[in-house]
C-alpha cells in the first residue's frame, strides 16, 4: 500500500497575520478582498486550511461567501 503525498497545505505554523494572494481568473479591474475561510478550500492546487487568510478578487470572494466558505466576523 503507498500513501499519496498530499498537494501543498498552508502551513499551520505561518503567522495568523500572513495574508497569501490568490491568482485566479477573474474579471479585468476586479478589486482584492482578503477573508478569512472557514472551510478547507483548495485553490489552483494549493490546500488552505480553515482560518487561513487569503486574499482574492471581490468577485471570487462574493461566489465563496454564497457557498460557506468565508467565516462570519
């Protein structure tokens, strides 16, 4: 039996202040967001963890917070 070596994860031991930018496709002159998830969320192959902080176009913000993803504050 093998183990599959999981895609990158957001290290746990990072500051809680470090905000990691998203690249994702998005609309031209989107604005950035930065929020807090509170889910397990894989973007373009990177793992975050939930209470992570990352920062993300307002649009891809507004469609995660429809979908549960970003905690209340």
């Amino acid at each position: 039996m093998t183990t599959r070596n999981l895609t990158k994860t957001a290290a746990p031991e990072a500051p809680a202040d470090e905000v990691k930018t998203v690249h994702v496709t998005s609309a031209l002159g989107a604005g950035m967001e930065t929020i807090t998830l509170s889910h397990h969320l894989n973007i373009e192959g990177i793992s975050y963890l939930p209470g992570a902080k990352v920062r993300v176009p307002s649009d891809y913000a507004r469609r995660l917070r429809r979908q549960g993803y970003v905690a209340r504050t």
